[in-house]
C-alpha cells in the first residue's frame, strides 16, 4: 500500500495555464439560476469507507489544515457526452468518415468541453469560500483548487477528520458525502477525493513458496530459497524478455524492423526509477536493457514530469518499494518494444490526489500528444475509489482515447476482490479497480504457465539458456494467475478435493504452513484481478462493498463477445498476459536495486539474473500489453485510440458463436499458431475470504465459512472461499471457453494481432488519400490585405481517380467548394493526383490565425475522407512614434517657468492607430492619454523638476489591430530658474542686544514653485563664525537672530547668499547695514556707613549695571570726587569699584560724592551722586 501523502502545511503553488481561456463558447450553459447556498445536494459515493468506522476516528484536523491542490472534476451536458460518444464510436467504425480521424484539443475542447461561463460560475463559488484556483484543463473539465479544512467545510458541508487504522495507518478523511448547491449539480461531478487515500501499486514481490509434486503426500509445501520444482527439480523458469518474445510472438515483428522505433510510451507513476545520478535515465533500466540483450534496438528511457493545468510535483522517493513498480513497468514495456522511447511520466501525489491522474490529466489535455500508448499499473477498487474520483479516470481516459491515445491499465492482482488489497482474506466481496473499468481503457489481467501443472516443462523450456538468458521454446498454455488456496488448479496438484469445506485445501494444515518469513502464502489475496463493474456510481450501505445504490459503469457498445455475460456493465479484463509471482514455478526478472528499498526485495544488478528481484503482477502484463500495441502503431502507421473496438472485433471473428477449440491455450503450439488470441479455459482467480471481525460476517460472495473447524485465518476466523453465491460454490471467479472474468479474451499472439490490425484497418480504407494544401498568401498585415487568396488542394491517391470534391473551411465557418480536377499524369490504375482550387476574398479579418482546412469527399467512396490544414496569419500592423512624431516643447526652460508639452504622433501605413500613449522621462512615467486621430499630448508643470537633462520617450500601447511601438529619444533640458533675494532686519541695535536677520527668496514673477534650502548671512564682524545660517520656509522665507555678545559699537554690513537647490540658482542681497550702538549704563554707589563718624574711615561702593540687554558686566574705570576734590579712579571688577575714603581732616556735615563711570567700547559712560555725611564725636555730659 503506497504511504498516504499528508499536508502539513498549507503551500499553494500558483501556475499559470494555457494561454486559451478554459472551457468552451459554444457549450450551451447549464447554470442558469442563482447559486443559493440554502439548497443543497449530496455528491452521494464519495466518503472512503475507514471513514465510515467510527472506531477509526481520531478528531477533526485544525481549521486551517492545508489541503492544497484537490480537483474538482466537473461534467458535460447530456447531449454533449452523446454527441461526443456517438463520434468516438464513428472514429472506430471502418467505412466512417470519421474513422481514425483523432480530435485535436482545440477541437474537443470546443466542442465537448464545459461552458465557459459555468465554469466561470463554479471557480467563482470556489474563490468566493476562499479557495484559490491552480489551474484548469484547457475543456473546463477539471480544476486544480486549494484552500484549508474550513474551505471545504464551509463550501462542501463536510468535516476533515484523521484517521487511525487498526493496522496503525494513519490518514485525514471527510467524512460524509460532499454538499455543493443544487444549481452547479448540473456541472459538477465532485471534488475526485477529499481523503489522502492513494492506490496501490499492482505487482507482487517472488512467492516464497511453490507447489510440489514429491512433497503434497506428506502434506508440506516447499519455501524459497531453496526452491523445487514438482518434477523433482531445483530449476525455475524465470520469465525474461526474450521469453515474452518467443511467447506472445513479437519475434517476427521485431525481425521486419517493427521494434516501436520512433514511438512512445508513457508510464503513468507518481514515483520516479531509481536514478540516483539525477539524469531522468535510470541505471537499473540500463542494466536489464544491455543484459537482456535489448539494447541493439536503439530504445531509450526518459523522465517527464508532464506540465500542464494541473500542478505537477516532482516526485521525491518514498521509499516505500514503489522503485520496484517504476522499473518493472519501464523494463516490461522495453521488453516487448525495445526500440520505443519509455518515459516515466510522473507527478508527485498531491494531498488527496493521486499523481497518476494527475500526469495522466496534464498528458491528455496537452496541445500534442507526446505518448499515443499509455501503461498504468495501479489500482483502487470502485467502491473505494469513490464515486467522483472514478468518473475522473474514466473523463481522463475518454479524452486520451478521443485524440488517439491507447491506455492499459493493469486489472489488479487481487483475485475478484479489489477491495482487500494488502489483505490476507477478503471481506469486503467481489469488486474491481475504478481505474480499469471505464470504457475507454483496456484492462490487462495476469496468468501463469500451465506447464508445471501438466508436467510439461521440458516441452516448453530448453534446459539452458540462450545469450539473452531467454529459455522459452514456444508459446506455453496458459492459466489464470492465482497463488491462493482457493486456487482449484493448486488445490487438485496437491492432492484437494476441494478447495473448501473442513477436507478442503484452505482448511489445511498445508495451506496454513508459515514461511521462514512468518508469512502465510496460500492464506492470500494473490490474483489476476477481473469482474464485473459493480459500484462505479452510487453509495455502498457498508464501505467498500459493492451493495447499497452501487451501479456498475455501463457495458460499453465494443464489448461483445462470446463468453462475455449480458449484464450490462462493464466486464474486466479485456486480456491477459503473464504475471506470475513464481507459485508454479515461474517469475518476473527485474533489475531494481536501489539499497535503501532492500526491505521490499531489492537486490543487486551485479550477478546473473536469477540473483535479482523477482515479482509478479498485473504491474508488468499492463506495460507488456502497452509494448505490443506499441508494435503494431509501429507496424500500421497509426494510431489505436481505444483498441478495445478491435481487439473484440477480432475475438468475435475467432471466438464465433462457440468458442474456438483450435485456440484453446491447452494446445500450446499444437494448431495456436494461427491464432490472434489464446483462449485460456482452466483455473480461476478465485481467493480465500472470512468474516470481517470477530462478530461481523458482511456476508458476500463468501462460500462455506461455517464448515472451516481449522480456524487458520491469521485472525482465528473461519476461512471460505469466494463465491458468486453464498450458499453454493461458484467461483468468483472462474474460466471458460471464449471471454471470462478470468483472463478475458485471453493472451495475444503479437504478430497475428498485428496483422489483423493491418487488415482491419485496409477493409476501413481501400485507398487512402493523402490531402496537401498550399495558399497564394500565408499572411498579411492587417489592413494590407490582397484582394482575394487561391487556395489549392492537391489530392494524390493510387489505383484510381480520388474523384470529389474538397470543402475549404474557415476553422468551422465553410467557405466553399471545389470539384477535384485530374492533372498530367494521372492514369488509371496507376499514381494519380487531382487538384482543387478555391478563391478567398478575405474581406477585413480582424487581427489572429485562422486555420483553413480542405477536406476531400470521395464521390465513389473509394477513398476515406482526408482533411490538410494551413493557417492564415493576419499580422498586426506596424506603427511608428519616431523622433518628428514625438515632440517636446519647449525644449529648453527653466524649472517652474513655464508647463512643458509632451506630444506624440502614431502612425501606420494602414491606417490610424488607437490606445495610449504613456511618456516617460528619464524611464519615469509621466503620464498617459489617449489618441484621438493618431495624436496625443499632456502637459506638466516642471515647478518640481531639478535641473538637468532629461530622455523624453513615447510608448505607443498597441492595440487589438496594430503593433506597439516606442519613439526615438527627445531631450528636455532644465535649467534652474533664476532666484532674487531680499535682506531686511534691524538697522540700529544696542551691544549685547539681538539681531534679526530676515531674507526673501524668490523666483521671478510668472514662476512657480518656491525656492528651497539654506542662505547663509555674512559678516565679518557682526555674526560669529562670520556667518549666520537658516532655512528657508515654504514661503521662501528665512529668518535668523543672534545675541550681540562683545560686539563693539559701530556700523557693519551684512549680505544674505542663498546656495540654491536642484531647480533653482543661487542669488546674493544688497548689503544691509546694521548699526550697534553702546548700552546704556547706570551707577549704583553705596556707603559702608552714613552718617560716619568724624575720623572714621568708610567704604563707598559704586557698581556700573547695564540698562537694558547685555549680561556682560561693564568694564573700564570709575572716578571718585568729594565734591570737586578727586578720591582716586579704580577700575571696574565684574562691574564694581570699592573706594575707601579717610574722614580725618574733614569738618562734620554734608558732603557730595560722586562717581564718574568712564565707559569702554560697548558701554555708555555714566555718573551717580551720593550724600555722605560727616558727624561729630560725640562730647561728654557735664554736671
């Protein structure tokens, strides 16, 4: 089982898909209401049956867990798949005009894809509840979505819960059936999965065990490695290459050349071939190929990772064995037709999606295909598959079929029991794979070699090998692969009477006998897969089983053949080739030796080839069965599309209303050589079942549970075997003469199935003409157009006249018709050509390719129909803004002066052109505008532009008519625009006050825009550091002040520069004068003591303070007087003279002093007057 792929982040990969929108015009449209969320339907057959257990439960997943690139696969109208179904039949049908005539993409999407406004609807609905769109296939019919578990809850009315199974395995599941609102029902089928559920590969590792003739009386059964055969002999017979080539007679074709050089096979994987070099070439293939003696074929093996709508992964390596699938399906395919290309074509599994379906849908849908021959080896029962994710293979493979493509599919190697793969019983009954019964894939079931059985070996096999290690003699009588105990050939060889019952093989010690591995061989779900369809549609009552409202995929017209039962569903296999596991003695060789698979039998390339890997399956007769179709492509010249059609067509004829005794396989080479197909009519796939626990029995297609007293289940249940019938033993199921549930029509002998196609395809077409068309004019400029077009058709042909007509076309508009006319030459019986003309007028087509086609009808239908196409280009015409068209004026201005205009003149030679023109200066946009008779223009203001030159270009847009274009280069140059500058501020001002300087920046009158930057204010002695700095505001105005410390009195001058800035120059002031003048001072004078005594001494103060600003105390000298008599002077100290004046001398009264400040170069002088007075001592009293 193929590890489940688990989002755990949510990573949405955006890609852009084909140019051409979705979906088709021309659909009729479906939607036609409102879409309310309200009314809603089930999407019923979608919830994987783990799901419905709710033992498995483990709780709903976050909100928002990532689920990114899910599918929602939608559908066409009723009368669209009629329509579709009724031409793909006529494509099959030889004598048709349509026959083999394989739909282009372009063609189907058109015609059966789904209206472009439903889609439009349903993506619409998606993106409304949050998801985001990957990608959509080019017919509308699948859509690659994204978003989280809240998404689809919202939107689908579903939880996303995990899942743990008992068997540990854990997975994320909704679970009920998705809701969607009933007015898209009409469109959509469903999302294909919303679980992380994948299919599971159809090959199976070397049986462990072998029946033995010497050993069955004593009850034993003998293990690998040691193997032996029932003759006695230790010998296997391993199937190799050449050994297919000798059996299904691909040797003749092989010898003519008809090696599938030139052709193409595509694996569907969602795994890479062990390659650990990286090349895309795997090593492993390399070595089976040189080994195996294939590599003189020239054929080669490729790696693709199919792009398209649909987000294509690449696929890292799980790890999981599935190398061992990739290279059994590249080296089986390479083995019938080594000189094919074999391509990987593989995606990674997306979150629900398995990446088959995925490479498969991108493939199907690509504008050419690359592989017409496709080979896919997994499997998903339909009850388990779901409903929607069925309809999805099925859409896929009847895209493919309807362009050519043939797609076989392995049945499955699960008995009739799909439904219990990776189980050792069933219990879910009888069911197959959703991936092969649609009607539009062939599906490839598995048989062994009867030679053991009949104790034949040495008829069949040489007893050494050739140089290609090949032994085969001949075609060897085939049986149903089945390595069961439920398996009646086994059982009788043994030594059973029956397979069931308490006697029975089943119930046998024998059959319950461990491997040295622990492993039950007998005790299996080990066999070809076939069936009938059972629940293609529709929901089970209990998962997995094909009961409750289950309806089989319908039985397709082709499938009618003696044998074959009328139950109106589909019936699988359609063939059979070998697919042994070993159990009779026979097995697979492969080459897969990637070490870190080991587990999963791995091994070395490096001894004989009996020291590989060994492995059976449906997994290597699927890519057999594509190799021999490639073969006969190779061999025809055509392609197959569905070769189901002739395949039956061809059994009918062998099988007639009876059955055919001399293709009976029992004959081997006694009379089958003359046989198309070999009818195998022994052995069954049938497989042992049980009940499903300990207390459940679900009850279906299981015979004889209760009479199982050995209880050798590998649970302890009872063992029975599957059964039509519950209460009698019909196998489920068995062969018989002609078509049976077993192997189908049975094996293929290459070389007469090659021939009966050639036949075949010779009685569609006599004669087949060959149609070649040539034209006057292949293209044209628009509105230069000629004035009419000959279209001529050649039609050749030989053994007579292709007489008729040839129907011109344009795309699917008819234009006219012409009778062929013979030309020289032409002669009955011998090569003959014929020529149609017909003359176009083609008027005023818009712009674009048309294809023109001409198809040839034969009058006498001696020839099929042949159709040759050409296209007619009409090209948009050229345009020219060139150097006079673009014009710039002025030319040359100064930044704000003036608006500058950017004009431009479009023209053409055939007419005047529409749209915009965007300018751009200097690779900056400058604006757009729209012409109006070939001409535009805008003007802009260039107040903001710096000073400089500038690259002027026009951009023409284009239009739907005619081509864009650019100008040749046009300067603009900017010069800065000239600037003034005006100073004011205060012109007188005390010392130690502030100054204001003020300037004015501006540009001339009529300007715009306003000056920006810095002025600098100069003076070499008023303003420290010589200058003053400020900015200019918004206004253009700039303002600067400066305390006036230690500045002198006197007159200085000052001019303001302004340095200019990008668009404008710099400019000087006039010189403003500013006059400082001295501060005024005043004195302050103190005494220490008034009135003083006579004699004494006293201190007189004098402090010089300023009157207004300045904070620098004054200096400079103050001059003491008594009256006139000078004291002294004394210089100022921080503005203060202390004076100590002796009264001594001085008479007692009133005394003038006075203090004289002298002033200094900032400071005005100044005088105080103090009234001292002198008292006298005073006397003593006298009595």
């Amino acid at each position: 089982m193929k590890k489940a792929v688990v989002a755990a982040l949510l990573v949405f990969a955006s890609y852009t898909w084909a140019a051409t929108v979705p979906g088709s015009v021309s659909a009729t449209a479906r939607v036609t209401s409102q879409v309310d969320e309200r009314v809603l339907v089930t999407l019923v057959g979608n919830t994987h049956r783990a799901a419905r257990d709710a033992a498995n439960d483990r709780g709903a997943v976050e909100a928002n867990f990532a689920m990114p690139h899910m599918l929602l696969q939608l559908k066409r109208s009723p009368e669209q798949e009629a329509a579709l179904q009724k031409v793909m039949e006529q494509m099959q049908t030889p004598g048709s005009a349509s026959y083999h005539s394989w739909m282009s993409e372009q063609e189907f999407d058109e015609q059966y894809g789904v209206n472009r406004g439903d889609l439009t609807k349903v993506t619409t609905w998606l993106q409304g509840h949050g998801f985001t769109i990957g990608g959509i296939t080019p017919d509308g019919m699948v859509v690659d979505f994204s978003g989280t578990a809240s998404m689809v809850r919202e939107a689908f009315h579903t939880d996303i819960h995990r899942l743990q199974l008992p068997n540990g395995e854990k997975h994320v599941a909704n679970m009920s059936d998705p809701q969607i609102p009933a007015s898209l029902a009409s469109v959509i089928v469903g999302p294909t999965s919303l679980s992380n559920f994948m299919p599971h590969t159809d090959h199976v590792a070397r049986s462990k065990a072998a029946v033995v003739e010497s050993r069955k009386a004593a009850g034993a059964v003998a293990f690998g490695p040691d193997y032996t055969a029932p003759e006695g002999d230790s010998t296997y017979y391993l199937f190799t290459p050449g050994d297919g080539q000798t059996i299904y007679n691909t040797t003749p074709l092989l010898a003519a050349g008809h090696t599938g050089k030139g052709q193409t096979i595509g694996l569907i994987e969602d795994e890479t071939a062990y390659d650990p070099d990286g090349t895309g070439v795997s090593p492993d293939w390399k070595t089976f190929v040189n080994t195996f003696g294939l590599a003189k074929y020239g054929g080669k093996q490729t790696t693709s990772f199919p792009k398209g709508p649909i987000f294509c992964g690449q696929p890292g390596d799980y790890s999981d064995g599935t190398d061992i699938e990739v290279a059994l399906d590249i080296e089986y395919a390479t083995a019938m037709a080594p000189g094919a290309n074999v391509v990987v074509e593989a995606c990674q599994d997306g979150y629900s999606t398995f990446g088959g379906l995925i490479a498969l849908e991108n493939l199907v849908s690509a504008d050419q295909i690359t592989a017409p021959v496709l080979s896919m080896s997994y499997g998903f029962c339909e009850a388990g598959n779901g409903a929607a994710n069925n309809a999805a293979f099925s859409y896929a493979y009847q895209h493919g079929a309807a362009r050519g493509v043939s797609i076989f599919v392995s049945s499955g190697d699960d008995g009739a029991r799909s439904c219990d793969d990776g189980n050792t019983v069933s219990y879910y009954g009888a069911g197959t794979s959703g991936f092969a019964t649609t009607p539009y894939n062939v599906a490839v079931g598995g048989t062994d070699f009867g030679d053991t059985y009949d104790h034949s070996r040495a008829t069949y096999w040489n007893a050494t090998n050739n140089s290609d290690y090949s032994s085969a003699k001949s075609y060897i009588p085939e049986i149903p692969w089945n390595d069961t105990c439920a398996s009646q050939l086994i059982s009788s060889y043994l030594g059973f009477g029956t397979t069931y019952g308490p006697s029975g093989f089943c119930a046998s010690p024998l059959a319950a006998t461990l491997s040295p591995q622990n492993t039950l061989e007998y005790i299996d779900v080990v066999a070809g897969s076939g069936g009938p369809s059972s629940c293609f549609s529709g929901t089970p009552d209990i998962g997995g089983v094909a009961d409750g409202s289950c309806a089989g995929q319908p039985k397709p017209s082709w499938q009618k053949v003696f044998g074959n039962p009328n139950d109106t569903v589909r019936d699988i296999p359609d063939v059979s080739l070998f697919a042994s596991n070993g159990i009779w003695g026979h097995y697979i060789v492969i080459c897969a030796s990637n070490p870190v698979e080991a587990q999963y039998g791995t091994a070395p390339c490096t001894g004989t080839p009996d020291t590989w890997t060994g492995e059976g399956g449906t997994s290597a007769s699927s890519p057999m069965m594509a190799g021999i179709q490639t073969l006969i492509n190779d061999y025809t010249k055509e392609l197959a599309g569905n070769p189901n059609y002739l395949y039956y067509s061809l059994a009918n004829t062998e099988y007639g209303s009876a059955g055919s005794a001399a293709c009976n396989s029992t004959k081997g080479t006694n009379g089958t050589s003359g046989c198309i197909f070999h009818d195998i009519t022994r052995g069954d796939i049938d497989t042992p079942c049980s009940y499903f626990d300990a207390t459940t029995d679900l009850g279906f297609n299981c015979f004889d549970i209760a009479n199982d007293t050995n209880i050798n289940s590998p649970q302890g249940y009872p063992i029975g075997v599957g059964s039509v019938s519950n209460t009698s033993f019909k196998p489920t199921y068995g062969t018989n003469v002609g078509w049976d549930f077993s192997t189908g029509i049975g094996s293929v002998n290459a070389w007469n199935l090659a021939q009966g196609f050639a036949h075949a395809y010779g009685s569609a077409s006599p004669f087949k003409a060959t149609v070649t068309l040539t034209s006057s004019v292949a293209s044209y400029v628009f509105g230069h157009g000629p004035a009419s077009i000959t279209y001529k058709a050649t039609v050749s042909g030989s053994g007579t006249y292709p007489t008729g007509t040839v129907t011109f076309a344009l795309g699917g508009t008819t234009l006219g018709a012409a009778t062929l006319e013979p030309t020289g030459g032409c002669s009955s019986g011998g090569s003959c050509t014929e020529v149609a003309s017909y003359t176009y007028v083609p008027g005023t087509l818009a712009v674009g390719a048309y294809s023109i086609s001409a198809t040839y009808s034969s009058t006498n239908e001696n020839y099929a129909s042949a159709t040759k196409q050409t296209t007619l280009q009409v090209i948009k015409a050229g345009t020219v803004v060139d150097a006079t068209a673009l014009t710039v004026s002025p030319t040359t201005l100064a930044a704000g002066s003036s608006k500058v205009t950017f004009a431009a003149k479009v023209s053409s030679a055939t007419g005047t052109p529409d749209g915009t023109v965007t300018f751009t200066s200097s690779g900056v946009s400058k604006g757009t505008c729209t012409l109006a008779k070939g001409a535009c223009s805008i003007s802009l203001a260039t107040a903001a532009y710096a000073a400089g030159t500038y690259s002027v270009v026009a951009v023409y847009s284009g239009s739907a008519t005619y081509e864009s274009s650019v100008s040749a280069t046009e300067q603009l140059i900017i010069t800065k625009a000239a600037t003034a500058t005006v100073s004011s501020g205060t012109s007188s001002v005390e010392a130690g006050g502030t100054v204001t300087l003020v300037a004015n920046v501006a540009r001339p009158a009529g300007y715009t825009g306003v000056p920006t930057g810095t002025v600098h204010f100069y003076s070499s002695t008023l303003l420290q550091s010589a200058q003053g700095v400020a900015t200019l505001d918004s206004t253009g105005k700039a303002v600067y002040e400066q305390v006036l410390t230690g500045v002198p009195a006197g007159t200085y001058s000052v001019v303001a520069k302004y340095a200019g800035d990008g668009s404008d120059a710099a400019s000087n002031s006039s010189t403003l004068t500013v006059i400082v003048t001295k501060a005024l001072t005043e004195v302050t004078l103190t005494s220490s003591a008034n009135p003083v005594a006579e004699g004494s001494p006293v201190s007189i103060t004098a402090v010089v303070t300023h009157a207004c600003c300045s904070t620098v105390p004054p200096s400079g000298t103050v001059a003491f007087l008594l009256g006139t008599k000078s004291l002294g002077t004394l210089s100022l100290s921080s503005g203060s003279a202390v004076l100590s004046v002796k009264t001594a001398g001085l008479t007692p009264g009133t005394y003038s002093v006075v203090a004289n400040y002298s002033g200094d170069a900032t400071n005005q002088p100044s005088t105080r007057t103090f009234t001292l007075t002198i008292a006298a001592p005073a006397t003593a009293a006298t009595r």
